[in-house]
C-alpha cells in the first residue's frame, strides 16, 4: 500500500511523499483558480493534491509520476481526472 504525505509550503506550491516500494518526492503546483475550478472550495488543497496522487497511483507507480508539475497536467495525461477528481468531492 502507498503512503501519501502532502506538504504545503505557500498557498500554491506542495510537496508530496509517497512511500511505496520506492520512495519519491514530487513538488507540485496548484494555482488558486484550478483549486477553485475542481472543489469550489470544499476542501483543503492538500486533499485534494492527496485525492489527485491517489488518482495516479491507480493508473502507474510512483516512480512514473512526474517530478515536478502543475496539477492540471494530470489532465493531458488523463482526460476523466477532472471528471473523476470532481466526483470524489
């Protein structure tokens, strides 16, 4: 099972841990207006940066993420993250 653990260090920059066979650390960015777009607010960034690794891991391994991206990019990769992402808030 992967262990996710979510940093935050300003309103739009994280780092994420996940502990898995491997362990990587990823730095991710979240700007305000795409944080709004998939949760109106409901949640906490961190949740949702935790909810979208979590989206991830389902589909590759953590050696395979990115090291560092913007959180909508999950979407070029993914077209239903958004969908899915919006439907577990």
């Amino acid at each position: 099972m992967d262990t996710i653990s979510v940093k935050k260090f300003n309103q739009i920059e994280f780092e994420v841990t996940v502990e898995s066979r491997i362990t990587t650390i990823h730095k991710v960015s979240l700007p305000l207006a795409y944080y709004q777009k998939l949760t109106s607010g409901k949640i906490p960034a961190e949740i949702l940066i935790e909810k979208s690794f979590e989206f991830l891991l389902q589909r590759e391994p953590n050696s395979s993420i990115l090291k560092s991206f913007e959180l909508s990019v999950i979407g070029r990769y993914f077209s239903e993250f958004e969908e899915v992402i919006k439907s577990r808030i």
